[in-house]
C-alpha cells in the first residue's frame, strides 16, 4: 500500500489533466495554463491530478511543478484586470499594485475618469472578484476592472478621491466626505497591532511655517473643525433603531450612533449624585427625628385638664422643620438642577458624553 504523503482535501483541487474525462485534457484549450492574451502553448505532457498520482502510488523526490504545496505555483482563476491608458500594473498570479489616477471602478469613473488634475493613485489589491464564484472560475480567463465590493483585499491610497461613496460608507456624523485626499483598507478581518501603543488623532498638526492658520488640507485649504470627530460605526449603519421597551411600555426608536462617555467625568458625576443622594437621606432622617419629638410631646397630653403644651411643642417643632428640612431639601433641589446642567447638558463643563468620538 502507498503511504499519504499530502491531504487528500487540499490535492483535489489542483488539476493536472492527463485523464480526457478532466476539465483541461486538450492542452491547446487548458483555459487555467493559457494567460489573457498569450499565444497557445507548445504541446507538453498530459498530467493527472497529483492526488490521483498519490493514489496510483506513484512516488516523487520533488514537489511537481504547478502543484501547489510548499509555495509552488497553482492554477488560480485567470482574473486579468484591465488598466487605464495612464495606469501602471506590477502583478503577480492574483496580487496586485496599481499606480495611476482616482479609479474605483470602470474607467470613467473616479476623478481620473473625470480628467482631475491631481487626482494619482495607488492601489494594492489581492484576489480581485473573489466574492463573486461566477466571475472568479478557471473555466475560462475574465478581463474585470476594480470592485470595492467584490475584491477579496485593498489598501487605496488617493490624492483626490470620493473615500466613503467608494467604500459604501455610511454617513455618519461628519457626513459623506467628498474630493479629498483618502486611504481605505478592506478586508474580511483588518487588524492593527501597535507594540508599544496605537494612537487615532484627528485634526492638524504642529507643524512651524504654516502661519496662524496651522496645517492645511491635502488641498491647501483651512481646516476650520479643530477636533473633528472619530466615528466606530458597527454594521456600517448609523440611521435610527426601534427597540421594545416591554409588556407595558411602547416601541421607541433611539440613535444607533451616539456619543461615546467621558469616563473621568460621568465617575465624578456619580459622585456628585450620590452626594445629593446623602443629603435627600439627611434631610428625611431629620424630619423623622423632630416628627418623633412632636409626637413624644402630643403623647404627654392629658386631655382635657392638661392641654396648653400644644402650643410650645407646635412653634418649636416648626422651626425645626424650616431649618432642618425644608432648607435641606430646597438646597438639595437646586444641586440636583445644577448636577443635571453640568453633566446631562453639551453645554455643561463636565458634559459625560464625548464630543468628538461617536460609536453604536
């Protein structure tokens, strides 16, 4: 018996075709060998796929060629991508630089397609129409152009461009942001790993010779938002949601995107609140202790001889009451109005919300 040396799975789906029954036999029609655009090939060798080759026992001192393990070569769909006249492609198999001008997609589009001065660009893609298995087949070759949505993963880097329209980015808080300098990363997963730290900064920088206006845009105008805002938007979506409040509450419909809390402020507004919280206790704790002496004295009445200390009890009971209640509470009252001004408020000066990160 000839022992497995490779996975049975992962060998299946490399094709060599010796076999007329496979996909591939005619070696002048192999769609998966023949680039876009090359002549035939000269005639060569029929080859069975290496799993059958495994299974037939036949044994190898080497990784065939086109094989695919260890970093050799494979077919792969035969994706050619079509360039601008001002473009210039570096590829290799299904990965890709392209330098040229503003393209997101067919050629006319993009500021390059609209004959924008300074609108260059570059755009490294890998797997282009991976998401779409009609287009992305070794069943014979595609000339496709750039899909944001379609392409397996980009990082765009534009002078001018569109970022959230070619990106199909929700508008968010600062909105849809048009012909501006732009990068965008796509990807199923993006991960950014900073070793000592990672830092997200909005706004201009400090840099000397740009006068009292500070940094420019990538367009030489003034950037009037100091802090312009951070967005996290989960499910690229930002319009408002409806939520069930209960059996005995009815359907309300609140933001999805929101401010993100001030930590250190919303830790010193519920400080606060506990404070006026203590003085609510207070004052009832007061209240209960002088209604408790007026009670004792009503409970020394010997109706009906003895009744003129109702009087002395009743006046002292009630300036008690005046200073050690009603002041308490009034006061306690004006602090809660206050509390709610100052952190429940954007105008108050420890607002708990942020003003410049947003997230759902």
């Amino acid at each position: 018996m000839s022992k497995k040396i490779f996975n049975d799975d992962f060998f299946g789906k490399f094709r060599r075709s010796e076999d007329p029954k496979m996909p591939g036999a005619d070696p002048e029609k192999d769609e998966d060998e023949v680039p876009v655009g090359a002549e035939d090939p000269p005639s060569r060798p029929r080859f069975s796929t290496l799993h059958k080759q495994i299974q037939d026992g036949k044994r190898f001192f080497q990784i065939p060629d086109r094989a695919g393990p260890m970093q050799t070569d494979s077919a792969e769909p035969k994706i050619s991508f079509r360039p601008a006249p001002s473009q210039r492609v570096i590829s290799k198999r299904s990965s890709y630089i392209v330098f040229g001008k503003d393209r997101p997609c067919q050629l006319p589009s993009g500021y390059g397609g609209k004959g924008a001065l300074g609108a260059d660009a570059i755009d490294i893609v890998v797997g282009r129409m991976s998401s779409l298995p009609k287009v992305n087949t070794r069943k014979r070759p595609r000339i496709v152009n750039s899909h944001f949505g379609a392409d397996a993963a980009r990082i765009y880097i534009s002078q001018l461009t569109d970022i959230d329209t070619n990106f199909a980015i929700a508008d968010g808080v600062i909105g849809n942001i048009k012909a501006r300098s732009g990068i965008g990363i796509k990807a199923d997963v993006v991960r950014i790993v900073g070793r000592e730290g990672i830092k997200i900064v909005t706004g201009k920088g400090e840099f000397p010779g740009f006068g009292s206006s500070g940094e420019p845009n990538s367009l030489g105008g003034k950037i009037i938002q100091p802090s312009p805002t951070i967005e996290l938007i989960a499910g690229n979506y930002d319009g408002p949601r409806t939520v069930f409040g209960g059996m005995f509450l009815p359907r309300e419909s609140i933001n999805s995107l929101q401010p993100v809390v001030a930590g250190d402020n919303l830790n010193s507004a519920l400080k606060d609140l506990n404070g006026i919280i203590e003085k609510i206790m207070s004052a009832i704790f007061n209240l209960a202790v002088i209604q408790s002496a007026f009670n004792a004295a009503i409970g020394v009445n010997l109706w009906p001889a003895n009744s003129p200390h109702y009087g002395a009890a009743g006046g002292a009971s009630a300036t008690q009451i005046i200073d050690m209640v009603i002041n308490n509470i009034w006061q306690t009252r004006i602090n809660a109005n206050l509390w709610e001004n100052n952190y429940c408020t954007p105008y108050g000066y420890k607002y708990i919300c942020s003003r410049n990160v947003f997230a759902t």
